[in-house]
C-alpha cells in the first residue's frame, strides 16, 4: 500500500497525539492511513467508530478538533524537526486519552438504564409522502441540493450532505412513521409491549430486510427493520 503525501508525517503525529484509540483511527482513516489506504467521507467514518455513540453533529465538531491537533503537530515536526504535540487542553475532553488510566478498548460511554439493552440502533430512514415524485425532486434535489441515490416509479432517495440517514420520498400510501434500525426485530418487538406499546404490524419480511410497525404510548407509529444478514 502507497503511503499518501504527508503521511508518514501524519502517523508519527497521530502517535505523539493524546487521542482516544477511537478518535485516532477516525482521522487514520480520514487521511487514508487505514488498511486500504483509502480517504473516508465523513458518514463512512461515522458509522464505523461513532454511530449509536454521538450525535453526528458532535463527531463532526470532534473530529475537526482532532484533525487540527494532528496537523499543529505536523507543522511543529516540520519547524522544529520533532513531533512534539501541541497543547492537548486545546482538544474536546471527548476525544482527549487518559494516559494515566489502564490502557486498552475504549468506548464512548452511553447513559443507560441499568439492565436495560438498547433495540433502537440508529434512525433507518426520514420518509415523505408527496403528491408528484418529479415535483418533489425539483424541490429537495434541483432546488435543495441533495443529491439523488436512487428512484422508482414510486420512491426516490435522496442524500444530506452532513449526515448518514437517507430521505425517501414516497407517492400513494407510505407506512407512516419514523424507520428505527434494530438488531433482532422479535426482541425489539417484544420490548416495545413491555415497555407499554402496541403492535400494529407483526415482524414480516421487507425489500429491506424485515419490519414491523408499533405504535407508542402517545399514539406515534415507529418502523422497526431489521437488515438482512450479511453473506
């Protein structure tokens, strides 16, 4: 693998940097320092370190942090001939590592209820119904600027920029709801009626993977999918 310009310079900062294993190899593979040696965007990056653990807005506002410590120190090495890190208090506490504590796999930490496992992973998808398809794109992609994913005879999706989570938009009579990403779709059901909501559409298989649809004590509907396994 071709090391990318500058990078050898990047890795021995990237070294010196008190950055959480985490938020060091969010910027490795932002640089192209991985295993592949390919640049990720951003939503890549975010969804292999960082999704069901910060919202995307504070991973982006973090990682640029992380980014600029890394490259003060590139400049520090290049002036002073060493890669001597800059002032790490200048750096999120989020993305700072303790040095002085056990070293080994960290993870965001995630206030839970005790005894309680999350079954909503991650926002699936924000859905529209519109009247005309073509009228909608004209609006969100030709007037908005989001870029088109994919279109049918009755859907389109479409891609925010900023953010991983897809907008469909959808003609006729699209399931209402929020879709809600879940590990195992029975025991996300199951913890839905114990937690006090109500089934609406048993667990079925979907173009997606499967789904169900519930509803919860408010009377809101949510979409629950389960993606098909990966072969």
């Amino acid at each position: 693998m071709s090391m990318p310009p500058g990078g050898e310079a990047i890795g021995r900062a990237l070294d010196a940097a008190d950055l959480t294993p985490a938020w060091r190899q969010a910027v490795r593979d932002r640089f192209g320092l991985g295993a592949d040696g390919r640049a990720m965007p951003l939503t890549e990056v975010y969804a292999r370190h960082f999704v069901g653990a910060l919202t995307f807005e504070a991973f982006r506002d973090g990682l640029r942090a992380a980014e600029s410590h890394v490259l003060r120190t590139v400049v520090a090495e290049v002036a002073d001939g060493r890669p001597e890190p800059p002032d790490r208090t200048l750096l999120p506490s989020a993305c700072r590592e303790d040095r002085t504590a056990p070293q080994g796999p960290v993870e965001a930490p995630l206030p839970r209820v005790p005894g309680v496992e999350p079954v909503l992973r991650a926002v699936d998808s924000v859905r529209l119904r519109v009247d005309d398809l073509d009228e909608a794109l004209a609006f969100y992609r030709d007037g908005l600027g989001l870029r088109l994913l994919s279109r049918g005879e009755s859907a389109a999706t479409l891609r925010l920029p900023d953010g991983p989570t897809p907008m469909v938009l959808e003609t006729g009579q699209p399931t209402p709801g929020m879709r809600l990403r879940v590990g195992n779709l029975e025991r996300a059901v199951d913890a839905v009626v114990r937690a006090g909501g109500v089934v609406l559409t048993a667990p079925a298989d979907d173009p997606a993977g499967r789904r169900a649809v519930v509803r919860d004590p408010s009377g809101n509907p949510l979409v629950l999918v389960e993606a098909p396994a990966r072969r």
